[in-house]
C-alpha cells in the first residue's frame, strides 16, 4: 500500500469544491468579556442572551468582545485606541444621539448631528431594513420592528452619504431616508452605529426580535472575505462539465489505487 495515493484524492476533493466555490464556515472569536462605556438605565444583562463578563469602562482590551457606547460616555480622547480595538477584531455600538461624535473622534471628521425622530420605544431593531444583500442582514435575517413601535434617535443620512465605507443598514419605515443603522468595518473588526434608545426602559424587558438584534451586533465577525473564486453556475454546461472531469479524475486515480493493491 503506497500512503502517498489517498492524498492525491483528498487533494482532487478539495480542488473540486474550492472550484465550485464553496467556502469554509467563518469562525467568530469568542471573548469574555463585554463592556459598558458610560451608564445604562438598563443593565447590560438585559441587552444580550450570550454569556459574558460584564465590566464597566471605555479602555476595550483583547478580551472584549463589544463596546457599547451609551449617550453619556466619555468620547473625547478615545479616537486612537478605539481604533486600535476595532483593527484587532473588536465591535464598537453606539447608541442614541452619540453616533456622529464616536464617529468624528474615530476618523478626525466633523459631521454634525442630523435631526432627531422615532418613537422612543428603546427598540434598536429598526422599523426598515436597508441594503439587505449586506452580509449583516444575510447572516441575521432578524424582522423588523414595527413601525411606530422603534426607538428614537438623530438621523445619519449626511454621514453615510459622505463616507463611502460606510452602509445604511436600517431606517424609520415612515421615512427610509432617515438612517438610524449604519456599519463600517474596520480592520478586522466592526463599528455599528446604532441610534437608537436601547439603554432606556420605557420598553422592558426588550422582546425576542430586539435581543437577537443586540446579539448579533456584540457577536458579529464583520464582513466576509470575498472568495477568491467564482461559484459555479449550475445551469451552464461548460461548469459542469468540468465538474465532471474533476469526478473522472478522481475515478481514475481510485481504479489505479485499487489496481495496485491487487496486485
């Protein structure tokens, strides 16, 4: 029996299913800890399902998982360190009327704050989801909130229109120019600017849709890595012909395989 034999299968195996485009699974690291910049009338155990350290504080390290910036923390002075998080993997939320300032510390810009509308209902699900072939939406296929029934917060429209690595991911369903969800990636990591009231408690507790909307959030990986090939159309002929092929080659080398063992 020669070792070196199989090999050639796994290699054709693995050929044939990189050529056809599949990609292995993403794998989200998972941290301890998640931290709490400024103060919430809601207590962070009441913002996610996952289990997690909860700490108070606005230095994120290698151990955070996600950051969530409320409208009282401390912003000023946090640019370079907060970028560093996010370029090491960490997730930045932001929460009402604070996005635009965590924004302009991270990135030296001067975007005011847009005007203020919503219900204030502490949903941070959006009533409108913008852009759903985003990976976000692909990955968390979470229902909007009702409208009427979502949380309030000052419009992002401006800033997402002025930095193009910046995707309106929700908005208000009475009024889908008004952005209330944005993401940026960063590194290897993840701002989201939400605003929306999610600290406050008028609403308790946050219903299913509203917490699996924070969960992904505080466990997204960001945006996959494009593919370095392209899938394989399954009604052309020609892709699947060379399909064929790779299976034909794969026959082969089995029947040489076995052909040399019997003898």
């Amino acid at each position: 029996m020669r070792p070196s034999r199989p090999s050639v299968a796994v290699a054709l195996i693995a050929a044939l299913f990189a050529w056809s485009g599949a990609a292995p699974a993403q794998q989200c690291s998972v941290r301890p800890n998640l931290m709490l910049c400024g103060s919430s009338d809601r207590p962070l155990s009441g913002l996610h399902a996952a289990p997690y350290n909860e700490v108070s504080g606005c230095s994120p390290d290698g151990n955070t998982q996600a950051m969530l910036v409320t409208r009282n923390a401390t912003i000023a002075g946090n640019g370079a360190a907060w970028l560093a998080y996010l370029n090491a993997g960490g997730r930045i939320i932001t929460e009402y009327s604070n996005s635009a300032n965590v924004y302009n510390e991270l990135y030296g810009t001067a975007y005011p704050d847009g005007s203020q509308a919503g219900a204030c209902y502490d949903s941070p699900m959006p009533s409108a989801k913008l852009n759903l072939a985003n990976a976000f939406w692909v990955q968390n296929n979470i229902p909007p909130t009702p409208s009427g029934s979502e949380g309030c917060g000052y419009d992002l429209a401006a800033l997402v229109a002025g930095e193009p690595t910046v995707t309106a991911l929700g908005a208000r369903a009475s009024d889908t120019a008004f952005v209330n969800f944005a993401i940026r990636p960063q590194g290897a990591g993840t701002l989201f600017l939400l605003e929306g009231d999610w600290q406050d408690t008028d609403t308790v507790p946050l219903d299913a849709n509203n917490l699996a909307f924070l969960d992904a959030l505080i466990a997204a990986c960001g945006s996959p890595k494009a593919r370095n090939v392209a899938a394989v159309p399954v009604g052309d002929p020609f892709a699947l012909a060379g399909v064929a092929g790779l299976l034909a080659l794969l026959g082969a080398g089995f029947a040489r395989l076995r052909r040399r063992r019997a003898g």
